[in-house]
C-alpha cells in the first residue's frame, strides 16, 4: 500500500500525496500547469489552485503556500500504475 510521505527541501516541507492529486489538502480542486522554468521546460505538473495567489490563514495566522499539492504529471502517472499493479 501507497502511503503519503513528505520531503525537506530548502527547509520547506512539502507533502506529497500518492497518485493524481484531485482536491488539496485545503478542499481547492488541483489545476493542471506547464512549467516555464529553464530547469524543467515545458513540463506537465498538478498545483492548488488556491495556493499560488494566496497564503492561508490557520488558525489566526497567515501561513506560507508551500504544503499546497505540487506534483509532477509523469510522477503521478508512475504511481497509478504501481497502485494498480498492486491491486492486480
């Protein structure tokens, strides 16, 4: 079974859910995107929709965009088919 992990990167940590993300964490719907970085040109990725324009505030506070949903198109494809085959 595909469990939800997390990673450190720039001392940010960003959740990572199993699969093709649908809903965040904070119930926005997921939008698809391309990316326009010189790093990965043109690349397909899944990101909150609320998360770019806005910081979200909890519990009084205003807290930073980076636990939205971000997830590469190919990564989330690749962990389908694994949940499938495992399924199968």
């Amino acid at each position: 079974m595909f469990d939800s992990s997390s990673s450190t990167t720039g001392g940010r940590i960003r959740v990572t859910t199993p699969g093709i993300p649908i809903k965040c964490w904070c119930v926005e719907r997921i939008k698809e995107l391309i990316s326009k970085t010189n790093l990965n040109p043109y690349r397909w990725y899944y990101r909150c929709r609320y998360a770019p324009q806005r910081k979200v505030p909890i519990e009084g506070f205003l807290t930073k965009n980076e636990n939205h949903i971000f997830k590469w198109v190919d990564e989330a494809f690749t962990d389908e088919i694994q949940q499938l085959d495992y399924q199968v």
